[in-house]
C-alpha cells in the first residue's frame, strides 16, 4: 500500500482551502519501517505526511485530544480505523461535522513493531519479512465504512483466519482449565496501560483505573488487581470493540488480548447479534449494551 | 534538609488526636501527641505525612509544635483521605512520619520586620513561622500579619487573629474577607489590593507569603511594585508527595524535590526553576 | 582462562540454584525476560543467552514492581501497624547486560544514597550477585556507550561471562564473584581462546553538554512536536531499567490492611494530580517533557550522570516511535539555548 502522494494531495488541498485545521496521518519514524502518527498543521508540513504499507497506527483515538476543541480535523483512515471512527461517533465523542474522513482502501499493512523487534536483536527469530500484520490476517473490513473521499480501489475481503476457532478451543476446557489459563495470560501484566491509551473504544473521561474517590482497582501487579483491570475492561468492551488489535499489538509483553476481546464480539453477537461493532454509522444507533429498554430480560437478577 | 536518622523513614509512628478544633467549615485543626509527646522536633515550616490507617497518607504543613506536647496539623477537606479524616473524633490513632523538607529560613530571618501574607488554608503553614517570631519576640522586629478569605466563616485560627497577635508587641494584623456580609466591619477586598493600600515599606523586611496561587500570582507583583527584591520574598511550594526524603519522584520541579529541597523558597531561588510552580 | 562451555550452563544453573535463587534471561510463553531457574520449565521455557536483550529488564529483582510495606489493624479509635520485613534469600542474576547493570549502579544511587538508605532495598542488594554477560555485537537501537557505559565491561559486575566460540570465558570481578564460581569451579575448563572484537555501535549520540543546555531549553517547541504522537502509557518507564519513580498505596479489607509501594510512571496524569484538583503536569506533553528533562538534565544534575543506559527498550517498544536518541540529537544541534 501506498497512497502517499494521493494523501498529500488532499491533505494540501484541504489545508490550503481552510476547510480544515488539521491532518492527521503518519509520518516515517527513524528507521524506513517505522510509521508513526503525524498531525500536519500546515501545507509546509504535508510534505512530511506518508501513507504506506507501515501506517497501521489507528489514529482514531488521537481525535480525543481534541474533544474538546473547535478545530475541523481530517483524518486519513483504513477500514479498522473508521470503524474507530464510528466508535466515536456513537459514542457522542466527536460531533462528525467537525471531521473530514479520508478513507484508504486497505490491502493489509505490516507492523513496524513487530519489525522494530525483529530487527532489534530482542527475538531469536530476526530479520525475517514479517508479512501482514497479525492483526489484518482477521480483518472483516479493509474498505473504510465512513467516508468523506476514498483513495484507492475497494479491497477484496482477505482469506481469513478462523476468527473464533480459539475461543471455541478455550471454550471447551473446563472451568478450572480456562481459569488457570485466564491466571497465566493476565499474571504477566505490567500495568502499563497501553492497551488502555491506545484503546478507541477507551474513551472515557476519567478512566475507572484513574480513579481516586474511591479508588476501584488496586494497583498492585499481581493476580487480584490485575485480573479486575482486564475484567473491568473486558466487560467495557462489549459490544463497542471494533477489533482493529491495537491493544494486542502494543503490548509489551504480548498479552494475546484480542482472545478476550474475540469472546466477547462472539457472545454479544450471540445473544443480542447478528451484530458487528462500528460497521456503519447511523445517527443515533447505539451498540446492545450501551442502552436500556424497560423489557430487557433480566431473568438473572 | 532532612536529615535522616529514623531507621525505617516510610513507616509511621503512631501517635494520638487529643484535640480537634473547629476552623472553619472545611478546616480542621488536629492536635496530635505521641507516648513522649512530639513524635519528633517540627522546625516552623517543615512537613510531616500524616496517614489515617488505613484509608491514606497525605503530606501536610506542620502548623505549630507546642513543645513537648504536641504538633498541629491545620487541614482543608479536599480529598479522600482529609474527607475521611474530617469524620474522626478526638482519641483516634494516626501515623505520623517526618519532618520532611527545609522549613522557614528563621535563622536568616533574625533582625528583620517580617510581613505575612496569607490567604485562606495558606495561614496553617505561615502560622508556625508566626508563632515562631513571637516565642523568639526579641530575634525580630516588627510584625505584619495581612490574612484573608472568600467570608468570614473561613477565616481560621480567628482566636488568635482577633484576640492574641494583636496583643503582641510590634504587631499588626489585618484580616479581609473577598465580599462584603452582614455583620462585617472589617475590611473587603482581595489580598493583593489591601496589600498596596497598605504598603508597607521593603526597607529590611522579609515577605513571607502562602495562599491559593491567584493570590500568590498577583500579590507577588504587588510586593514588586512596591519595592520588594526576589530575595526578600519567601514562599512555600505544594505538590503531590509519596514519600518525604526525594526518592519517588513525582514532587519535583526541575531538579529541586519539594519534600526535600522545598518546600520553602524565596522567589529568586523560585525564578531559577522551571515555571511549574 | 577459565572458560563454561555453552552445553554445561544449565548444569550451572542447576548448581547455583542450590544456594539462591538464580535469574537467567527467558523467553517465557510470551514474556521475555529474567526469571527465576527453579521456574524453568522446559516445555514453555527457552533460554536467552545467546540473544542481545530481552524485554523486561532485570529492576524488579532489587525494586520489585509491588513491595509490602507494613500492615495495619484498626480497633476502633486503636490502630496498630507492623512493618513488613521480606525474608531476603541470594540471588544472582545470570547473564545481565552492561546497560541494565548500569541500570541498577542507578537504582543503588537513588536507594542507597544521599542521606538515605532504604532498608528494604538494601537487603536484596547486598545479597545479589551479578553475573553480567559482555556485549560484543550491539543491536540496532544501542547506543549504550554513547550513554558511558562500556558494553564489554560492566563495571559493577560481580563476573563478567565474555561469549566466545562455544562457551563463555568466565571472568570473576569480586569477592561475591569468587564466591559463586566455587561452586561451579568443576564445571569450568582452563583454556585459552580469542575473544571476539566489539562490533562498532550503528546508533551514536553525543550526550555531551546535553545536560546544560537542557537547562534553557524548557519551553523548546521540541517537547510540543516530539510529544505530540505520545500515548502516554507506561511502557518507555516499566521497560526502562533506570525508572525507579513509586507510588505508596494501601490496600485494606475492614480494619485490615497494609500499605505498599508500587512502581509508578510519570507518563500517568494521576503522578503529580493533588487532592485539591490542581496539576502541575497536566498536559501529556508536560509529562513527557518532564519524562526527559529527569533523565537528561534533572538526575544529571543531582547525581552527576543521565538517567539513561542506552538499551534501547523505549525506543524498540514504542506504540508511536518516540526516541531518545532524537530528543538527544535535536539538543545536541540547536543553536542555543531557548
């Protein structure tokens, strides 16, 4: 993937035209697989601006920083990233006025982590080519479901892997069995939070783990605390992921949280689906579990 | 600075509230005894961590040591902990570990006029520097005290701002409160204002100062325009403290701790630190 | 010079296992890092000698990442409290690189000096022996001797383990050095090979004067420009083995409790936010600015050398590609001050 050059050409335009204040995409780290979130402010800095095969950041959380603000932003995404986008916007996070949406047709694009740490000299196996990002061997949507111009030609859907072949394995152990395994996945956490900040779905204000008065989780690295922050977060998560598998990408110490995340989109489809989080934008729908209706069964009280 | 001679400087010593008193709406003032009495010497201005096991700790100003009875500690409700520590009654147990941080220069201070200006809570820690002169009366010269508050209701220590410093010898003390209220004959206005009005002269004076950072913003200028050098100001810093002696980090501004360097400056030393203050 | 032939390491292992508890580098399921030789286990366990680094740096051995401190009984208006003293056994950590040797000289500065000694801290580390591992063959994001840091000679090593063909010359330091390779003396050969040459480093920075410029470089437009991309997680400070900020919570269940102290990262807004609402780091590129600023300029100042070893684990491992070593570069070459 590159449209480099078709994003420089709008980001220029838009800028120019003053109809918007901001772009955002990516920009060329240090090293030629690293592609890092870029905001360009003025037509000076386009030049700057890249969209290739590397850009995997999901820049839809960035809009947060400028909840508040009036600024008119627009912002390149790919298929995972506007289904961040929709996130937002049913989430009352951003009004869309203020957003144009540049959308890229989507061929699946690498990881410079995972490239970063191949190259590093931190994993035995190095240097490999490491192909298409774990995360895009799962996509569902690499054309943008949101858009206000798209650059490139629609994407057919790639051959996917099982996408819940391992939760139906996990599934089938027993209740001791998938204890033990959750204990094992969450005991290496380190709390770092990185799953959390770069989280679209993770848009809350005051995050519950922030919280003081009264303070919810411990902050202790061990099981208690931290499985109460991935359950917490979990249970956050239903029905409002959009699967894009930031949090699993970032973490560093490989906590495979997309199984959790997986399980959950598998369920809240189950019960309340056919159901796709961030699949389309429709003014004022919300995801199953963010409303309530007087009839909602609650046999479990 | 604090010199550390305690074997374990994290863990607290227990010690006794054998007296609340009633400030204001939001403050308390609780007087605190260990079995010998102080838990440890205070020098005017030091801080001490005080923890209401098991809810929390939180590092507050010394506001007077009596000594060799107890230490006072003036506290605002504003958080959990001095939430929670707003509901105890007399005879409850806390921890208590310090002193932490430099305390007022009151060595240096000797010979001078002193000029305190404090606003609100900002009294607690100038009053043990207050307090301080008037034990060692002869060490200093004349004494200006100018307090204020949003109404009279939030004026603390008023015992001793209406009935005992005015008796001191060489004092002056004058209060205000932001907006006028009935029953008010005092003065109205904010701190700074009253500041200029009533302009006292720089010539061998030293401004100690301590309240909400407005006022401290503009009654630092005013202290400017009337003469007064950075070197003649003295100030005392807040920040979110963990552990008292500059190890976890957080308290610092540039490479200065507040807990260990801190948390009195004056503004010369102050203007040399990055503006996080 | 006495010299461990690669197939013997686990035998020592083994030996050292029997008088403390020994770390050795692991890839461990999806962790990598320093864990304990008595949790080996082979089927889900593999060995690291043989690569540059891993993740997770070995701080938490001398600072763990939660620490008990004391525990505390409310009766009534009574309260009690009992300090919490962790029996300490030896250990030895296996295989340590330069840079993160350098990052516990660091920690040692920060709990062991300047008018305080912190007890706890003090005990693991008067029992932990360093077996470090000398780098020849620097990875792509080093640049620890940029940092002065010697990467085949760390200086507080108990033993140096210099890799040659097919094993290890064992190079004992110190007296705790001494100690431990009695205990494996059997299991070393005397023989004389050729150490290979240190490989030149591919990332270089010239930390010099760095320091003081910093110093009129506070409101530099850099930090808004390099922060700008940051996410404000922890991972540059939980991989970092110089970053020993902590946090003192309690936990309590009733009039049950105890109070412990935790790593803490000033990335976190809540690190410096005050009861009363104020914050004087607010802004994430506040933070991040002051993130640096310690490292660079605020740790230099007070204990005469920059809080950074040069391992490169923050840059490997950032979500959004902030470097160091750019933030050192763009010092280095502006024209002045702010």
């Amino acid at each position: 993937m590159n449209y480099t050059k078709e994003i420089r050409e709008i980001a220029t335009r838009l800028l120019e035209n003053e109809q918007v204040d901001m772009v955002m995409a990516w920009e060329k780290g240090d090293l030629e697989y690293q592609t890092v979130p870029f905001i360009a402010r003025t037509v000076d800095e386009v030049s700057r601006i890249v969209c290739d095969e590397y850009s995997i950041h999901n820049l839809s959380n960035s809009l947060l920083r400028f909840r508040d603000g009036q600024e008119k932003i627009a912002i390149v995404v790919k298929g995972c990233d506007s289904r961040g986008v929709v996130r937002l916007l049913e989430d009352n996070q951003f009004p869309r006025e203020r957003l144009y949406i540049i959308g890229v047709a989507c061929p699946g694009v690498k990881d410079p982590l995972l490239a970063m740490k191949q190259n590093s000299g931190f994993e035995k196996v190095q240097d490999q080519d490491e192909g298409l990002a774990s995360k895009c061997r799962y996509c569902l949507q690499p054309n943008p479901v949101i858009y206000d111009e798209l650059v490139g030609e629609e994407q057919p859907l790639a051959e996917l892997q099982e996408r819940f072949a391992r939760i139906e394995e996990i599934e089938q152990m027993s209740a001791d069995e998938r204890y033990q395994f959750f204990e094992d996945m969450i005991s290496t956490c380190i709390r770092c939070y990185a799953c959390r900040q770069v989280c679209v779905a993770c848009n809350c204000r005051t995050c519950i783990f922030d919280e003081t008065r009264p303070q919810w989780v411990g902050r202790e690295t061990k099981i208690g605390d931290n499985m109460m922050y991935h359950l917490i977060r979990a249970s956050h998560m239903a029905g409002r992921c959009v699967e894009c598998g930031e949090c699993e990408r970032v973490c560093p110490v490989n906590i495979p949280l997309m199984l959790i995340n997986r399980k959950l989109i598998k369920d809240v489809n189950g019960f309340f689906g056919p159901y796709e989080a961030g699949m389309e934008y429709v003014e004022g729908r919300k995801p199953p579990l963010s409303v309530y209706k007087e009839n909602d069964p609650d046999d479990f009280l | 600075m604090h010199d550390c001679s305690c074997e374990k400087p994290l863990v607290p010593g227990i010690v006794e509230v054998i007296d609340i008193i009633d400030e204001t709406p939001d403050i308390k003032n609780f007087y605190v005894r260990s079995e010998n009495g102080v838990p440890f010497d205070v020098m005017p201005g030091q801080l001490a961590m005080v923890s209401l096991l098991p809810v929390g700790e939180g590092m507050f100003s010394v506001s007077w040591q009596e000594e060799n009875d107890h230490l006072e500690f003036a506290i605002k409700r504003t958080g959990l902990m001095t939430d929670e520590l707003h509901r105890i009654e007399v005879g409850q147990k806390l921890g208590v570990r310090g002193p932490y941080g430099n305390g007022f220069p009151v060595e240096e201070c000797k010979g001078k006029d002193m000029l305190f200006i404090a606003g609100g809570i900002g009294l607690a820690p100038l009053r043990s520097f207050i307090k301080y002169c008037f034990k060692h009366r002869e060490d200093y010269g004349k004494i200006t005290i100018l307090y204020g508050s949003r109404s009279s209701a939030d004026l603390c220590f008023k015992d001793e701002l209406f009935e005992k410093w005015p008796q001191e010898k060489d004092t002056e003390v004058y209060v205000t409160i932001d907006n006028p209220e009935e029953g008010w004959d005092g003065h109205v206005g904010f701190v700074p204002a009253y500041l200029e009005e009533l302009n006292p002269s720089p010539e061998g004076t030293i401004a100690v100062i301590c309240g909400p950072p407005i006022m401290i913003k503009f009654a630092l200028q005013s202290l400017e325009k009337m003469g007064y050098s950075d070197e003649q100001v003295i100030t005392t810093l807040e920040m979110r403290m963990k552990c008292g002696i500059g190890k976890c980090g957080r308290c610092n501004i540039g490479s200065e701790y507040i807990c260990l360097d801190g948390p009195v400056f004056n503004l010369a030393q102050l203007r040399q630190l990055p503006p996080e203050w | 010079m006495k010299v461990l032939k690669t197939g013997k390491i686990e035998q020592v292992l083994d030996r050292l296992a029997q008088q403390a508890d020994v770390y050795a580098p692991m890839l461990r399921g999806q962790q990598s890092g320093f864990f304990s030789w008595r949790s080996y286990d082979e089927d889900y366990d593999d060995l690291m000698f043989d690569i540059l680094n891993v993740y997770q740096p070995p701080k938490d051995i001398v600072l763990p990442q939660t620490e008990k401190m004391y525990s505390i009984h409310q009766d009534g208006q009574d309260v009690t409290i009992e300090p919490i003293v962790a029996e300490v056994e030896p250990k030895i950590i296996m295989g340590v690189r330069s840079c993160d040797v350098r990052g516990i000289d660091y920690l040692d500065e920060v709990f062991l000096t300047k008018g305080y000694v912190d007890d706890a801290y003090k005990a693991r580390r008067d029992k932990l022996t360093i077996i470090a591992s000398a780098c020849y063959n620097p990875g792509t994001n080093c640049f620890c001797d940029s940092m002065g840091v010697s990467p085949t000679d760390p200086e507080s090593a108990d033993v140096i383990m210099r890799e040659v063909t097919g094993g290890y010359v064992w190079d004992v330091k110190t007296e705790k050095g001494e100690a431990v390779t009695k205990q494996i003396e059997d299991l070393l050969e005397e023989q004389e090979v050729e150490l290979f040459p240190l490989k030149s480093f591919l990332r270089k920075v010239d930390y010099s004067g760095v320091a003081e410029k910093l110093k009129d470089m506070f409101e530099d437009p850099m930090w808004e420009k390099y922060s700008e991309p940051c996410q404000t997680c922890g991972i540059c400070t939980y991989l970092c083995p110089t970053c020993y900020c902590f946090d003192i919570q309690v936990k309590n269940w009733g009039d049950e409790g105890y109070r412990f102290r935790c790593w803490d990262s000033c990335m976190y807004r809540e690190y410096t936010q005050m009861a009363g609402g104020h914050n004087p780091r607010e802004a994430a590129t506040e933070r991040f600015r002051n993130r640096f600023l310690h490292k660079l300029q605020f740790f230099p100042e007070r204990y005469g050398r920059p809080l950074c070893t040069g391992c490169g684990r923050c840059i490997v491992t950032c979500p959004a590609g902030v470097n160091i070593i750019k933030i050192i570069d763009t010092v280095k070459e502006a024209e002045t001050g702010a």
